[in-house]
DNA sequence: AACGTGACAAGGC
DNA sequence: AGCCTTGCCACGT
C-alpha cells in the first residue's frame, strides 16, 4: 500500500475537528490546501487504517448528511458514533449549529 | 498508459 | 426537493 502525503495531510486535518462539531468533506480539502478536491478526502478516509485515531465520523458531506447508503452498517455506525458525541440528527439532517469548524454548508 | 470508479460538490432543470 | 451533468484527481486494473 502506497503512502502519499496528500493522505496524511487530510488525515491530520481531520484529526482537528473538535469533538461534538463536524465538517464537510470540501471545508477539509479546501483547509488541507486541496480546494474544490472534496472527493480526495474520500479517498483519503476510506484508505484509512480501521485503528487509526482519526475521527472520520466527523466528516459528511455539503448537505449536512451522512455519506453512505441510508440504512448500511456504515452510515449506521457513524451516527451512532456522532450521536454519542452530542451531535444532534434533525431526520437524517445534522443540526446546523453543530457545523461552524470553519463555515456553514450550504442549503437548499 | 488508458479507463472506470469513488465515504464529493455545484449548478441547471 | 430530486435527478442529471460536469469538474475533480488519486487508485487499481
């Protein structure tokens, strides 16, 4: 398995979102010096060692959701994750104020 | 080396 | 609100 630098960058950004907060997956890759790379932080997150300490959970996407399949383990597993972290669910909608590590998403 | 894929995003209907 | 298209770019074939 390859090692690129890209990867550790993100996974150190991602590593600072705060506990109870989230970020979108652009904020991270605009913040890690890669903007409008949004899907490189994907990537980045799903090359990631299962025991890595990066809080992955804490990433979703632009429209304040969750983005893996409705109803997978995975989608899940991270709201359970975030919710155990006080990180409220307005249906499958992440609170607004719980945005705001660097700027809100955007809505329709 | 070309090609398809993906834990995305933004813009147009 | 959904669905579709295009822009992104690193990866595995």
């Amino acid at each position: 398995m390859k090692q690129l630098s890209s990867y550790e960058i993100i996974w150190g950004m991602v590593r600072q979102i705060p506990k109870g907060k989230v970020a979108t997956y652009g904020q991270v890759a605009s913040e890690s010096g890669f903007p409008g790379q949004a899907r490189l932080v994907g990537y980045a997150l799903h090359a990631l060692p299962h025991h890595a300490d990066v809080p992955w959970q804490r990433v979703i996407n632009s429209q304040g959701r969750i983005s893996f399949p409705p109803g997978s383990g995975a989608s899940r597993r991270q709201r359970r994750l975030l919710t155990s972290e006080g990180v409220i669910f307005d249906g499958d909608k992440i609170r607004l104020e719980r945005f705001g590590w660097m700027m809100s998403p955007r809505r329709k």
